[in-house]
C-alpha cells in the first residue's frame, strides 16, 4: 500500500527558490519534516516562516553543495537532530548555457562542481547513515537535457547525464536504498537566470515559451516518495504537454 510522508526527515538542496521551494511546501503540507539548504538564506528563511506559519515544520541551515564539508554538516545537523534521514533531495543546480566556441571555462566548472560534484557530495554524506539504518531514498533532479542536447547545452547535458548514469549506478549497487531520478522539461524557475552568453539567453527565452510550474515536480517526487517501501519509482520525465522538448 502506498505509505503517508508523516513526520518523514527529507532533506533538499537548493530549496530557496522554484523545483526546491514548491517540493518544500509539497512535502511539508503532507506532513514532512522538511530540512532546508541553499545559499540564499534570507529566502530560505522566509519560506521556514510560511511553511511553519501554516503548521508545517521546516528549518533551514547556509549551504552550498560545492563544498563536501558543508554537505557533510547540513546532514550531519539532521541525522542529530532528528535521528534519521528518509530522503534526500538533490536540486540544487546552475544552467549557464554557452556555445562551446564562448570557451567560458569558468561556467563550465560552475556546472560540474554544482550540478555533479554537489550531487555526489549529497549522496556521500547520507549514505552511510541509510544504510546503517536499513532505508532511505535518494531523489536527483536532472533535466531532460539527460536525455536529449541542444545547441549551447552541451556542458550543462553532460552534467545531467551524469546525474542519471550516477543515479542508475548507485540503484544498482545497494538493495536498501531507493534511488529515482527526476528530469524535469521545461519549468518554471531562475534557472535561465545564470545564463550570461547573450546568444543562448535569447534562445532560452524561445525554448521556454511553454513551461510547466515548479508544483508539477513537486508532486512527482511525492508521488515517487508515497510508493510502498518495496517499490522504487527509477525515473520519471515531466513535461508540459505542448512543449516539443
């Protein structure tokens, strides 16, 4: 039978705005324990006070998933805390698309230290404390640039490919955790926020005429969460019906 998300410790990266911030309330609203991370802490502070405010707990520590450290201690403060961690929500990511002609090598290592450093250092920093304690689910958040490259994506698709080839590795290799990988089309969010080559951002503005809300992720990392404990949804795609993407 599907299980509730009641009094459930679930960790999220990035959580200070879109895909992170509406899983927030998401999960939160079902009875969640949400523990928070990002950079922005005056927004992570703000939507604590609005989860709260209507009954939810959620708290939030300064984290910046680049450092291995700092990961390390954003899980360790839950595990004290709270004696468990259920899950773990990898969001945190950066999309400063370019052509590979821009040589912007400094966007590029922004995207590998983000979007895959940052999601092994999540995994790195749960894993033994769910697998001392015999269950845990680890969610990634890709894109469907996992699945598919556009012109000017290249750096930022090779990063969530690796973020669906070490999702399906780490399924592979344990048979106590749950492992699902979530790659959203296009949505809502900042995301095209960090984009600084002029060309690209154009493009981008195009590419997402058409996009989904952040809540539509939400509710498909919750419907992945609520499965019973002896199922383990691996990968779902979401995306908004008109887009061709």
């Amino acid at each position: 039978m599907q299980q509730d998300l009641a009094n459930r410790i679930v960790l999220i990266t990035g959580a200070s705005s879109g895909i992170g911030a509406a899983t927030a309330r998401e999960l939160a609203a079902r009875g969640a324990t949400v523990v928070l991370g990002a950079r922005r802490v005056d927004r992570l502070d703000a939507l604590v006070a609005e989860i709260t405010g209507t009954g939810g707990r959620a708290e939030a520590r300064a984290l910046d998933v680049v450092s291995a450290d700092d990961v390390q201690a954003f899980a360790d403060h839950a595990l004290a805390a709270h004696g468990r961690i259920d899950a773990l929500i990898n969001n945190a990511g950066v999309m400063p698309l370019s052509p590979l002609s821009a040589r912007k090598r400094d966007e590029w290592d922004r995207m590998i230290d983000v979007n895959i450093r940052g999601v092994l250092h999540g995994i790195a920093a749960v894993l033994p404390a769910m697998e001392a304690q015999g269950f845990g689910h680890v969610i990634n958040v890709a894109s469907i640039g996992a699945h598919q490259v556009f012109p000017t994506s290249a750096v930022y698709c090779a990063t969530k490919y690796a973020v669906w080839a070490i999702s399906k590795g780490l399924r592979q290799e344990t048979t106590t955790l749950r492992v699902t990988v979530v790659s959203p089309g296009t949505t809502t969010s900042e995301l095209a926020d960090t984009i600084t080559h002029a060309g690209a951002a154009e493009g981008m503005r195009d590419f997402r005429r058409i996009t989904i809300a952040p809540e539509a992720i939400a509710r498909a990392i919750a419907f992945a969460m609520t499965q019973p404990a002896d199922v383990d949804v691996s990968e779902l795609i979401v995306r908004p019906v008109a887009s061709p993407y």
